[in-house]
C-alpha cells in the first residue's frame, strides 16, 4: 500500500502542533496511560486506520502489555484481561466513535458505567482522548497511511 499524499499533518505543521496539544492535554487527568493506549487500539481498529492500529499494539507492548491484553481488544466484551474500569472506558470510546450508528450515540448505561469508574476530569480526558484519535484515524485511513510509516 502506498499513501495518496503525505500525511495531512506534516503539509500543515500548525495541524500537528494542534493535534499533538491536544493528544497531550488529553493525558493530564489520572486515567492511567494503558487505558488511553487501549483505547486507541479499539478505535483504530473500528476505523480501520493500519497506520495507528500498528503503531498502539506496539506502544502496548513495549509498556509491557501482555500479548492476550493486545490481541483482545478487539473482542473486550468477551475477553477476560480487561478490568471494569477499562471496559467502561473502551465501550465509551465504541460510542463516540460510532455516534451515528445509533439513535442515542451514548446511552445512558455506557455513560453511567463510565462514570461510575471516572470522575468529571476523567471522563474529560477519555472524552478528548477518543475525539483526538479518532483525528488522526480519519486523516491517515482517507490518505492511506501504510502501517509502519515514518513521519
């Protein structure tokens, strides 16, 4: 596969500045890191974007994740690695991915489990998280960004 042009983000330098910030100020609250990094695994992996899919299996498992934890994202709900703090997380993060997939983008079961596991800035920083990987799912899936590309 080769890409249809470069990276949207490296012909636009303040795009990436903005997305980086962003992705940056998502990390501030205290959701732990592997709960992030698995949620952008999920929502690479809905978004079908090879690029981002690659490069979060290889942060989990350079952060230690056990291979089982990796493999199984993409079937959490019948999977056993997961705690219920991150399978909150990672239904969230299918929600606001998927928002027109259902008449009620985020019901209110997934919001209160989410909530019943994160505090106001926590949700915060799921939220922002899920919005900016999703980001950069949608400008590297529309210009093809081959998995394991070099920026």
């Amino acid at each position: 596969m080769q890409a249809r042009m470069a990276n949207p983000v490296m012909v636009l330098p303040d795009a990436m500045k903005a997305l980086l910030a962003l992705s940056k100020a998502a990390q501030s609250a205290t959701v732990p890191e592997t709960t992030h990094k698995l949620i952008h695994l999920r929502v690479s992996q809905i978004n079908g974007c090879s690029l981002c899919v690659d490069m979060h299996a290889r942060e989990l498992k350079q952060a230690g994740e056990k291979d089982e934890r990796i493999w199984g994202v993409g079937a959490w709900r019948e999977s056993p690695y997961f705690s219920d703090a991150e399978r909150a997380a990672l239904a969230l993060a299918e929600c606001v991915t998927r928002l027109a997939d259902r008449s009620d983008a985020v019901p209110d079961a997934v919001w209160d489990d989410a909530a019943a596991h994160y505090d106001e800035k926590e949700l915060s920083s799921l939220l922002v998280s899920i919005a900016a990987i999703n980001i950069w799912n949608r400008l590297n899936a529309a210009t093809r960004q081959p998995a394991g590309s070099a920026w």
